[in-house]
C-alpha cells in the first residue's frame, strides 16, 4: 500500500518525467539537391533528449494502406552527430538506428530518401514535383510518438509552392508544426509548381492541388465538389475539419486514392475530366476519399489507433470502413445530382454482380477478407478470385443490404444514414475506436431488431446474397441473366509473348480449372491451329487476352472439346477442355411500376431524395 510519502515521491516523478518531454524539440528539414534523381535530403535535430543512446524509427506501414512497405528500405547515407561531433551509429531493427549519442543535449541527424515509385501512399520525386508520404520520409524517436515536432520544406530552386494539410508556423515560410506524430504521418506534402484554386462548402475552406496539368475546368469542380462536401456533412451533421487538401496527381492513366485526417491524395487521369465516364469517376473518388474524414478516420475500429507503425494492424472491420464508403460514394453522387436513379441503382447492382461473380466469394467472409488485408487484400496472386474476396466489394454490398433493413425494419424512418452518425458521435465521446459488437449493438438499436442472423450469413458466413429480397424492399426488382448467354468459356486468360499466349489465371470450376490448365503454361495451337494463325483476325488492344476471345472459341458451343498444345517447363503437352456454360451473370435493377406505398417510402428514404 502506498504511504503519502510514496504518493508525492510518485507525483514528482511522473512531473520530472513530463517536464524532460516537454523540453525535448524534434525538427526536420527536408530539401532537393538531385530531384532529378528522386532524392530527398532530410536533416533531423533533436535537442534535450539526453540520453546514452537514442533510437529513432521510420514506419514500415501507411494507415490506410494495409501492407508492410518497409519504406527503410529507401533510406541510405544515414549519419549522426551529437554535440557537433560525428557519433557511432548502428541499425539495430529492419526500421531502426541507434545513435549512441552520450547525453548530448543536441543531435543531428542526415539521411537520404529515395523516392521513385508512383502511388498515393509512397513518396514521388523528379525535377517536376516531389510528393513527400511523411511515413516514407520521416522517422520518430523510440516511445515519443506523441512529441510535437516541425517540419521545414526547402523547394528545389525551379519550384515555388508547399501544399499540406499541417499547420503553419507563423513567420516562418514553408515551415509546419504537427502536435505528435500520429498528425505529421498523416499528413501529406505537395512541393512543387503546382495549380492551386480553393471552394469554401459546409463553412469549411477547401483547397486542390493539382499537379501534371489536365483538361479540368476550375470552376466546374469548385462548385460539384462543394455539393459533395455538403451532402456528405448533412450525414454526420457536423464536419471535423476548418480546412482541407486535395492533392491531385494528374497522369496519363490514373487512378486511386488515400484518406487523411484533414487531406487526401488522389490519382487521376489528367484528359478525362472532359468525358461523362471520366468525370463521373472523379467525382466518385472524391466523394469516396471524403467520406473517410469521418469513416475510418474519426469513425474507426479500435484497432485503427493508436497505430502500432512497426507491425500490422489486425482489425475485422474494413468492411465497415472501406465497403461502407464504396457504397456511400455511389449514395453521394445520386444525392448531389450526378447520377439519375437508373444510374443509382445500376451502380449497385453492378457491386452486387461484382461478389456474385467471384468465385472465392463463397469462401472467404468480409470479416476474414478485413483481417487478412496484410496478406491477402494486398497482395493478390494468380488463384486470389478463386479463394478471397475483397473487403471492399463484400463490404458495399453488406452496406446495401442494411441500409435496406434498417428502412424496412424502421418504415422509412432510420437508415444506415443514422447508424453512421451514431457511431462517429460514439467515437468522437469514447475518444476511441468501435469494436465489432459494438457496431453490431447500434445497428440494432436503430433498427429496432436483431441483425444476429444477418451478421452469421453476411459478415462472418459466406452466404448467397440475397439481393432480391432486399431490394424488394424498396420496390425495386433485380432480373438476373448469363453474362453471355449461349456462348461457351474456357475460364483462362493470358498475356501474349513471343512464344505464345502465358496462362495468367484460371477461374474455379471452370473448364480450364477442371481439365489442368496452369497459369504460366505457354499455348501453342487450339485445335491444331497455331496461336498466330488464332489471333489473325483480332485486334489487340493489350497483350492481356482471354482465350474465349479468339474467334476459333467463340465458335464453338457449350459441351464441345477445345484441344489446347501447351509448353509446361520446357515440354509440350496437351490438354483438353470441355467448355462449359460461362458462370457469370448480370443484374439488371428496376422500380416497379406498382410499388405499394410502404415500397415507396423505403425508397424515398434510401436514395435520400
């Protein structure tokens, strides 16, 4: 038992403990001496951290990106001085160095990034633009997470722009301050000449950043994003946020796009902002990328943060956080406008179709496709259709079928809209993440009923979708029909190379699958026909080709025998496939003309309009 004498030994403990942090400062400097080359120069300086040795670490992961990147690997040159005088270092961890700085007050440390691979979630530079992904750029002291620090850009000589979401030290140019680490990780950079414009929307000042030039119209986005933001706050009934960054790279193709706190960065394709197709695409990933300020980010599982940076973070509810918002861009774009009800719900049964379509759909639940992202979700291989399913498109689905229970079950009186807004409220008071049950418990407590049944088929079971019913609901009928009625498939598709066409993948039970087709078999001849004489008459847009779009194929009929010769390891052999009927279907979604009205008012509350 503690006497008062221990008491107050304790207390001045734990305030000359936090005396010490409070007295530690952390800076970096980053600069561009050979952009050309994709290098950045970081400078670290730690002052009043005295210690015999000090560790610093760099992330091996970026939250929102469930792989282990090893972004160490991109580190080179790093050196320490403590006290103005060069200091041992040794790396003690794939992601650690130690600098055995003998309580200094001051340290140095330089190290260089390498920083070439194109992505939303890793560092990017050239002579045009450096995109700095703090976890790849920067690194922490050991146990000091929650230290504050500052960040000060030095743009090479040919750029004259900083974009972040970080807030600025007054006085100081391109100079920033995080208050722990947890906000500079999650904080994006944009250095370079980049095309800056802002919109204000729910009280919030928005910027974008593009960068690699396009055929975007300014004005245009300024309004159409801004009808996003507001529809998307009318949810949650508040947004978090007095400012926020897009960050637009702009390439030839593009594509993707990563949530943070206060930013995103998204991928586009820099000459489609001018088609229907490539606008609306925008739009979506706007209204996906947005949605995350308060699912996942604010509205998380608990084991989304605190973030352990050195090792994975297993959680079951990536359905939640990143299926959910698949299903509430498409929700976003037909409340703003962008998409008519025909397009509404033929977005969402072409996700429907999407897990209808999958073969490992009927093997893997959302909940084991959300644990195993690190694993799995990340990194697909050629047999990943066949036995997973991602946590994305199971996850709009399970976001479709609720959202119509809760309607039902309610009369039109709640909606997943309310769970949502109920959970990030929970989060935002608890000052933590959700676990599992307690998603569960709120879904019930909206819905009035028990969804006990509904997450054993759904979200732990591998149950057939049924999407009729649900959609019923609403007084919308979903016909179902082959994907290409009457015509026979082998279920393997390739990439052709100077020696024939490389098998890349084989679709489960397929005839390809049954008959011992392997991926990286070489085909030589269907039906004692050469490859080359095959492919005579098909234009090719991409190497990628399926074998059911050579013409000598497609002529055949379901039961028929297709003879393929291929070279397995350096000998030929051959096989024969019976085709089979193809498996995949296409949904087509309607509203019946002679919905009731309780059919109506579930609709009505559905598409929110």
């Amino acid at each position: 038992m503690f006497n008062k004498k221990s008491i107050l030994s304790l207390v001045l403990l734990l305030t000359c403990i936090m005396a010490a942090k409070a007295q530690v400062k952390i800076g970096f400097e980053v600069s561009f001496k050979e952009p050309q080359a994709h290098y950045a120069e970081v400078q670290m300086n730690i002052s009043g951290l005295i210690k015999d040795y000090v560790d610093v670490k760099m992330p091996v992961w970026t939250p929102g990106s469930y792989l282990v990147r090893e972004f160490e690997k991109s580190v080179e040159e790093f050196k320490a001085t403590a006290a103005g005088k060069a200091v041992k270092v040794e790396k003690v961890r794939k992601n650690t160095w130690r600098i055995f700085s003998a309580k200094a007050a001051k340290i140095q440390i330089n190290y260089r990034v390498y920083a070439f691979e194109i992505s939303v979630r890793t560092p990017f530079i050239d002579e045009s633009h450096a995109f700095l992904s703090p976890t790849g750029i920067f690194m922490h002291p050991d146990g000091m997470i929650k230290s504050p620090s500052t960040v000060k850009i030095i743009p090479f000589n040919t750029w004259s722009k900083v974009s972040t979401g970080l807030t600025p030290v007054a006085g100081e140019q391109f100079t920033y301050k995080a208050t722990d680490f947890d906000i500079l990780y999650d904080s994006p950079i944009e250095v370079g000449n980049q095309d800056v414009f802002e919109f204000t929307a729910a009280g919030v000042r928005h910027e974008v950043a593009m960068y690699g030039g396009g055929n975007y119209d300014k004005e245009k986005l300024k309004v159409d994003m801004a009808k996003i933001v507001e529809k998307e706050t009318a949810v949650y009934g508040e947004n978090p946020n007095k400012y926020y960054l897009f960050i637009v790279h702009n390439f030839l193709k593009g594509g993707g796009g990563l949530e943070h706190l206060n930013s995103t960065t998204l991928g586009a394709t820099r000459n489609a902002y001018n088609t229907a197709e490539g606008y609306k695409g925008f739009l979506s990933l706007v209204a996906h990328e947005y949605h995350h300020l308060w699912n996942v980010k604010r509205l998380r599982p608990v084991a989304l943060g605190p973030f352990d940076y050195d090792n994975e973070n297993y959680t079951t509810n990536l359905w939640v956080a990143e299926g959910f918002t698949s299903y509430y861009e498409n929700k976003y774009m037909h409340r703003a406008g962008f998409t008519d009800l025909d397009e509404f719900l033929k977005d969402l049964a072409g996700g429907v179709g999407t897990v209808l379509n999958t073969p490992g759909a009927k093997y893997q639940s959302a909940a084991s496709s959300s644990y195993d992202a690190w694993i799995i979700g990340y990194r697909p291989n050629e047999n990943s259709k066949n036995n997973s399913i991602s946590y994305y498109n199971k996850g709009e689905v399970i976001g479709i079928l609720m959202d119509l229970e809760i309607i039902n079950a309610t009369k039109g009186a709640k909606s997943l809209d309310d769970v949502m807004k109920a959970m990030y409220l929970q989060c935002k008071t608890l000052k933590r993440g959700y676990t599992d049950a307690e998603f569960k418990a709120m879904v019930e407590k909206i819905a009035g009923i028990s969804f006990a049944n509904f997450w054993a088929k759904y979200v732990n079971g591998v149950d057939d979708v049924e999407y009729v019913k649900y959609f019923g609901y609403a007084g919308v009928e979903v016909s179902t029909e082959n994907a290409t009625p009457g015509k026979p498939v082998t279920g393997a598709a390739g990439q052709l190379t100077n020696d024939g066409l490389m098998i890349t993948s084989t679709t489960r039970n397929s005839a390809a699958w049954i008959s011992g087709l392997n991926v990286n078999d070489v085909v030589l001849s269907l039906d004692d026909t050469s490859l080359g004489d095959a492919l005579a008459t098909v234009r090719l847009k991409s190497p990628m080709i399926s074998l059911d779009a050579i013409p000598l194929v497609g002529k055949k009929n379901i039961g028929d025998i297709l003879k393929v010769k291929v070279r397995r390891d350096g000998l030929e052999k051959e096989i024969s496939l019976t085709l089979k009927e193809n498996p995949s279907v296409r949904l087509k979604a309607t509203v019946n003309e002679n919905a009731t009205p309780a059919q109506k008012a579930v609709l009505k509350k559905w598409t929110g309009i």
